[in-house]
C-alpha cells in the first residue's frame, strides 16, 4: 500500500517562518530543523529531544564561478508523507516498509540566477538528505571543486572508522574517541596494492559511532550514481564532519548537468544497536527495481577453486616462463606448465562432484584465463581477454561436466583495474559466459586505476560498476564486484548485484589475519549499503603461508546468518570439510533468503546475534559472533511459533576453544526446543554458535 499527499494535506509540523522550517519523522521521535543562517542553507537534527547533529552548513564549491554557500533566499517549500510497502528480490526480510516524512526546500542564490534544491527525508529511524539541481537559471552544466556538507557532532563520540582512501576500503577498524582519530590515523594504515590516504582525520563511510548518552549514529550516502564516493573528512577541533568526494585524475571532484540529483546523505539514529542493524534507510532511499523481469535472479551457495592460491597452496598463472605477457602473441602451448596452477581440469572436476555431492550451486574458478603471469602492479592496459582459457582448462568439456551434474561454473573477471580494457572486451565475456551457460560473475579491480590516475570511488569509475551490472543484466548474468566502491543500496534497483566486497574479507585471515571483533563490526558499518561476498566457512586454520585464521570454527559457521548476503561461499577447501561433516552439515543446510530477521544482541564490535526465518518455510537459523572477549549469550526463543515443537542443532565452542592455539574445538548438542525456551551459550574470544531450528 502507498500513500502520498502535498502539503496541503498534511503539514505533520512543518514551521512556517521566514527562515525556519521543521519536518519529523512519522513517530515524532527524529526532527530536523532547516533554516537559512545568514543566508546560508543550514540544518540541525534532535532524536527524543536531544540534539544528535548541531547546525550545520550546506553546499558546495565550484571549479569556475561563486561557491553554492552562501547569498540564498526561499523560493518555494514542498512538503509530502510517503508510506509503501514492498518485496524484495531477495533480503533479509520479505517485506520492507518504506515510510517517512519529505521536506523540499527551494533555493535561489539571486546575484548569480542559480536555483539550488534541498530535500530531505525522514523516517522512524533516520535522515536522508539530497541536492537537487533544476534546470532553471544561469546553472547548467558545472565541475564540483568540493561538496560541502557538513554533520556537526555533539561531543567527543566513539567511532568504529577506517582511515579515509579513494582507492581500498580493506582496512581493519579503530574504535576511538573523535578527538584520538588524527593520532591514530596514520597506524591504522596498512599495506595495500592500491591506496590514496587523503588526510590524518579523514575517514570512510559508512561511519558506526556511539554517544555518550547511548545513542548510536551511522553516517553514509545511499543511491550513489553518476558522482564520486563520499568520504568524511573530521575538523577535531569543532567536532564538525565535512564531505570530501574523490577527485577524478585532474583533481576535480563531479562533473555535473541540470536537472541533477546527488546521492542522499544518510543519518541512522537510534538508542538500540539492535536497530543499526534492521535498518532498511538505506535500501529504502533507492529507487524501486529498474527490471520488470527478476526470474533469472536467485541467490548463490558455491564452492571455488580460490582459497587454495589465497592461502598460498597453489598458484593463479599456468607457468612461470613467462614475466612478461602479450595477448595474441604469447604461446602458452609451448610453456612449461609450473605445476602449481590450481584452475585445471582435474582439479575443477573434483570441486563439481564435492558440489554436486553436497548441493552446492556453482563453482568459482579463478584463475582459468591467460594473463596471471603478468597482470598485478605494472599499470598494464591489455592484461586479460576474458576470453581465452589456459591449455589446461577445457571451458566446454567442464561446463558440460558441471550441467550434467546439475552444477553451475562462477565466471571470474579480475581486471587488474584495466577499466578501459574491461569494457573493451566485456560484450564479449558476457557473451561467451552465455553460450557456455555461466549466470553469475565475479569481478575484481586489484591494483591502481587504469585510466591511469584515477580513482576506485571516483565518479568515471562509479559510472564503470554500475555500467558493468546494468550490461550484465542486459545477458541475464549476476555480478559479484570486489574492489569496487562501497555499496550504497544500488542492489534494489538493480538486483543483480548480489553481492560485493569492498572491504576487508576472509582472505586477508590468509595475509596475517584480522583481529577478532572484525566480522562483529562489519554489519554496522560495510553491510548497511548492501551485502558483502566475505568468504566465510574456513575449518582449518593454519595456512600454507604460515598465516593464521583468528576465529573458531563455529565462529566460521555463525558467518552465513550473521553477514548477511544472498551470494555464501563455502570457501576451505573439500578436504578440510569432509574431516568435520557434522560441523559442515550446517554450512548445507543454512538458507540464503529469508522471510524474517529478528536482531537478538548486538554491540559495535563486540557481538552480535541474530535469528532468520528461511523463506517460505519454518525453519530459523541463528548465529553469534564475538570480539576480543569470550561472553555468555543468552537469547530467547520467542520468535518461534508458539503453536510447533522444533528440534534445535547447536553447533558451538568447545570448553577449551582458543581462536589462537584450539580453534576447532566445538561440540553439536541436540535438543527439542519452543518459542518459551531460553538458552545460555558460552561463546569464546573470536568464536560463536551457530543452530538450526527445524519444526518437529
């Protein structure tokens, strides 16, 4: 059901005054009060009374002619309610309510005839706010030098950020005090094949932060096309946060028409961390579902050739003849094959029997292309065909392997960042996965930009991502981008992208870890703009590199309920899930898409602990995960049906569980539970639990 009505119909406390206005969300609980401060666009936010973001300045500068800052007087007001309610291709939920209250401002900068529009939304659970730009006056086309918005916080809050970088997002997080940010900036800068840090108080969004009085705020942008990522940039002495979008390579910051609409500024506000998570602000500040037909869209469990080269047992490249690549010339038939290469027949024939024999719907493979010798760090522009397998990958033999077992191959895309040679050749990949009968893609942008001297997040890159899922859609074809720019709700309208990365993943638990606490922060901040591909479910935990896992197992299995995402990836390798079938029978059981999703303990960080519903059924699923401390959980099963009997599997740390020194301890308990049952866990540092709820 939809309603919408002007203001003349409802005015659901709008101030009229000559320079003040105020819009609440439907439950009155969040206002934002608008309002020009000495002829500069200004607003304040309060959530129960309380001031949550101070006044606060809006606009922007611009490459040629006067800033948008200042000099503006009110044209005209628009004010509406909006209450609707709608599916989901696939989510956390099967209905999601899109309720809030609308303000539009109208703007005129008179000494310069250029009209700038303000609009903000405002629901139960937080503030959307955009520009829009009419086609009116004397501004048509112009280049962004910075946008400059700006959200004042009320006092020395904590915050869970990573530093502030236009090229990764593959940072672990620092929980600090705003005021300790610019101290422990540069420390929490790692390593990475492509990094841009752009200040010592810069940070990334989606920005988790807890006040004082116990009110949580999450700072991000939702509906992010044609314009450059937003970052934050933190001014520490006023405690103000400011916009800084990603220049492209000339250092311009959006190259902008009339009529125009920016990405929407997001607030999440609330006193229950529960809530963060349930949250649907940003999904609901998409647009609706751009495809009239979504059939060929579905969630994916798979299995891939992948952890066995991330964790240092086997090799991407076909030999190591070869330290420089020329496609068309070089001739692999005459190479000496190195051994190691993981992506050959007889290897990828035993990932689609361990799948066809547990169920599993595709298979990943990567690297079966010709390049991998040649293709990381050397700005290369023709690095890959997506086109040509190696001499010892039969692209028909093992697809036509694969369907008769009922199995699907992932295609793998990495484009070394060649974003020009990756368009050059895309029609045809997309083709090729047609005629071989691939529905899903991943995609990878490791290394720097080429067009050389761009940016991962800037807005000729933005435009790149979601050209890439809008063509794939065109070859019913499901994209899983890595490295790409951080998800902003996009998968809505286009429901293809059934997943991302664009943070750091499972695979850097093969590159020195991650600590505990990581998979406990990532559904606040990563996962708000949409799901992540994380690669859970590694059961042996010491690496053919030497690198350790820092989690228990059952902290592994409580992944696929706790990070959310239609795309799970059973990512060890067959063996090591065959040497602990009972623990791997979750893994096979656990659902992708869901009816309900019921937030049971939540913490920044610290723990988190969720139950879904499996679609169209009544089985429910529940995971925990834990930080750096061990902790008792205790949950209620109360979302249960209270007219059924269930039989609960509880998959959990052993006594003697160390994510460090005995990850695999656990133990499976068997019990017949109801919705008045209640049960206490022990859950260890960097572990959890994991229970299948099935009706009797």
């Amino acid at each position: 059901m939809k309603r919408l009505f002007s203001a003349a119909a409802l005015l659901f406390g709008l101030v009229l005054g000559a320079r003040a206005m105020e819009v609440a969300s439907p439950n009155g609980e969040i206002k934002v009060d608008f309002r020009l401060d000495k002829s500069a666009p200004a607003y304040s936010v309060t959530f129960k009374g309380k001031t949550v973001i101070g006044l606060s300045h809006l606009g922007y500068e611009l490459i040629k002619g006067e800033p948008l800052l200042e000099g503006f007087s009110l044209v005209g007001e628009e004010t509406a309610t909006f209450d609707e309610t709608w599916t989901p291709v696939w989510g956390e939920t099967s209905k999601i309510r899109n309720n809030y209250n609308e303000l539009l401002v109208k703007l005129v900068q008179k000494a310069t005839d250029r009209y700038l529009n303000i609009r903000f939304r405002v629901y139960n659970e937080g503030v959307g706010l955009r520009y829009e730009f009419p086609q009116k006056g004397q501004l048509n086309y112009f280049t962004v030098k910075e946008e400059c918005t700006e959200m004042a916080m009320t006092g020395d809050h904590t915050a869970w950020w990573i530093p502030g970088d236009y090229d990764t997002q593959e940072y672990e997080y620092t929980k600090s005090r705003l005021s300790e940010i610019r101290t422990l900036h540069e420390k929490a800068v790692s390593e990475n094949l492509a990094q841009t840090v752009f200040s010592p108080t810069g940070v990334q969004t989606s920005l988790m932060l807890k006040t004082d009085d116990g009110i949580y705020l999450n700072l991000h942008e939702a509906a992010l096309v044609d314009y450059p990522a937003m970052h934050l940039n933190l001014d520490d002495k006023r405690l103000v946060f400011r916009s800084w979008l990603t220049p492209d390579a000339t250092g311009a910051k959006g190259y902008l028409q009339t009529p125009f609409k920016s990405p929407w500024r997001t607030i999440l506000i609330t006193d229950d961390a529960r809530k963060v998570l349930a949250s649907h602000l940003i999904l609901n500040l998409n647009e609706p579902c751009a495809y009239k037909d979504v059939s060929w869209i579905h969630p994916v469990k798979y299995i891939g050739v992948w952890w066995e080269m991330i964790s240092g047992k086997g090799e991407w490249a076909y030999t190591h003849e070869f330290p420089s690549v020329r496609l068309g010339e070089t001739d692999y038939t005459k190479a000496l094959p190195s051994g190691k290469h993981s992506a050959n027949n007889a290897n990828v024939r035993r990932y689609i029997d361990f799948a066809a024999e547990h169920g599993f719907d595709q298979v990943l493979v990567e690297g079966w292309n010709i390049g991998w010798e040649d293709w990381a760090g050397n700005l290369k522009e023709n690095v890959f065909d997506f086109l040509t397998p190696y001499p010892d990958f039969d692209l028909k033999a093992l697809n036509d392997y694969a369907h008769a077992k009922g199995v699907r191959l992932m295609m793998h895309h990495e484009t070394s960042s060649s974003v020009m040679n990756y368009e050059k050749y895309m029609d045809r990949a997309y083709r090729l996965m047609n005629d071989y009968g691939y529905n899903a893609v991943k995609s990878g942008y490791v290394g720097f930009i080429i067009p050389r001297g761009e940016h991962h997040y800037s807005q000729l890159e933005v435009n790149h991502y979601l050209h890439a899922v809008k063509r794939a859609a065109d070859f019913h074809i499901m994209v899983n981008a890595h490295e790409a720019v951080r998800p902003t709700g996009l998968c809505r309208t286009y429901p293809n992208l059934i997943g991302n990365e664009s943070a750091r993943g499972t695979e850097y638990q093969a590159f020195g870890g991650s600590q505990p606490g990581h998979t406990a922060i990532l559904p606040f901040t990563r996962l708000q703009g949409g799901p992540m591909d994380y690669t859970p479910g590694i059961f042996e935990m010491d690496c053919a590199n030497g690198s350790h896992v820092n989690s228990t197992l059952c902290g592994q299995l409580a992944l696929y309920v706790t990070m959310y995402s239609p795309l799970q990836m059973a990512a060890d390798f067959p063996e090591n899930y065959l040497k602990h079938k009972d623990a791997f029978q979750f893994i096979k059981d656990v659902a992708l898409d869901w009816d309900q999703s019921v937030y049971l303990e939540a913490e920044p960080m610290e723990f988190i602990t969720v139950a879904r519903k499996a679609k169209g059924t009544d089985k429910w699923f529940v995971g925990s995960v834990a930080g750096k401390r061990a902790r008792k959980s205790t949950l209620s099963l109360s979302f249960l049906d209270q007219r059924r009997k269930y039989e609960a599997t509880i998959y959990r740390d052993g006594a003697d569980a160390d994510y460090r020194t005995n990850p695999k301890s656990y133990r499976i308990e068997r019990r017949t539970v109801t919705s008045k049952t209640r049960l206490t866990l022990d859950v260890a540092a960097g572990g959890g639990y994991a229970i299948s709820i099935l009706p009797k």
